[in-house]
C-alpha cells in the first residue's frame, strides 16, 4: 500500500509549518500530536518518525534535559516495545528513568510507571530477574501514592508481575498476585 503524500495526511502539521517556521514550538507539538494519533490508529512507523522530528525540534529549542524530551521518548520506547524492537525500548526507557530520577530523586513515585514499563519490556526479553528487580521497585515507589487510580495501578502492576511468573511455571506465586491484583481493582 502506498502512502498518500504527506500535506494530505497532516494537514494541521503542514499548516503549523507555513505560518510558524520548521523550528517553532507549535509546529514541535502539533507533530507530537500527529504521533499519538498515528499511535492509536495502529500506524507505528510513522508516529515514530512524527515523534523523532518532533523531538529534534524541541530539543533544539528547549535544550536535551527539558521533560519534553523524557515524555516524547517514553512514547517511542513504548512503541519499540509494542514492535518487539526490546533493545532500543530498552536503552530509551533506562535513559528516561535515570533522566527522571536525576531530576526528582530517585524515591519519586512516579518513577514506579517508568519502571513498570522497564520491568515489562525485561519480561518480554525473557530477562525475568531483572524483570522482578524493577516490579519490586515500581511496586515500592506507587505505593507511595493513595489515590483510587494508584490502587489501580498497583493492580495492573501486580497482574503483570503474576504473569511473569505464570511464564516460569511458579504458579503458586503467580495466584497471590493476581488474588491481590482482583482484591485492588474490586475496592477501587
């Protein structure tokens, strides 16, 4: 199948770059957009590309440290990793988490979503050890958090975690997990 010309595809992104320049904040966000769109419908190669260029843009403006590059990369490694391309999900999602964590400190709860991820694409490498390490971790640091979406968190965390171990036969460790799991989502 051959893609339609670009202009047709991404109007809004075009009309960004004729009234603001190729290197402006607006026409920086109406790609990263474009790629969340392209995400959704399933189009992953080119909302990589859309974040790449995107990223290029805003990193030439904002500079490598500002958190609009950590956000835009956490969408790429994650689509990396939808790919099975585990190797450069990988090194981004480590990047961005030692990036967050230099940022935040390394206690800062919201560092357990970065480490979810990063235990999930472990697993899915088949490197269940570090895949528990960084469960372990992401389980500490949300349990910091009280809110109702942080117990559903936590659910969908420990659901992983029992299927991690559902994998390597250790069944009876997989259970408690996922009981706990049901038990959290039932009183969210």
């Amino acid at each position: 199948i051959r893609r339609p010309p670009r202009s047709t595809l991404f109007p809004y992104t075009t009309l960004f770059r004729s009234v603001y320049g190729e290197n402006h904040l607006a026409t920086a966000s109406s790609l990263a957009q474009l790629g969340d769109h392209l995400t959704l419908t399933g189009d992953f190669d080119w909302a990589i590309e859309c974040y790449k260029e995107s990223r290029s843009i805003f990193s030439g403006l904002l500079g490598q440290k500002h958190s609009s590059m950590d956000e835009i990369d956490r969408k790429i490694a994650g689509l990396y990793a939808t790919r099975n391309d585990l190797e450069n999900a990988l090194k981004i999602a480590l990047r961005v988490a030692s990036h967050h964590a230099s940022d935040f400190g390394s206690e800062n709860p919201e560092l357990g979503y970065l480490y979810h991820e990063i235990a999930e694409i472990y697993r899915k490498k088949g490197d269940l050890r570090k895949a528990f390490k960084f469960y372990s971790i992401a389980l500490r640091l949300r349990k910091e958090v009280h809110s109702s979406e942080a117990r559903l968190d936590i659910a969908g965390l420990l659901h992983d975690e029992g299927r991690a171990y559902i994998s390597i036969g250790r069944f009876d460790s997989a259970e408690k997990l996922l009981w706990r799991s049901l038990s959290l989502q039932d009183s969210a």
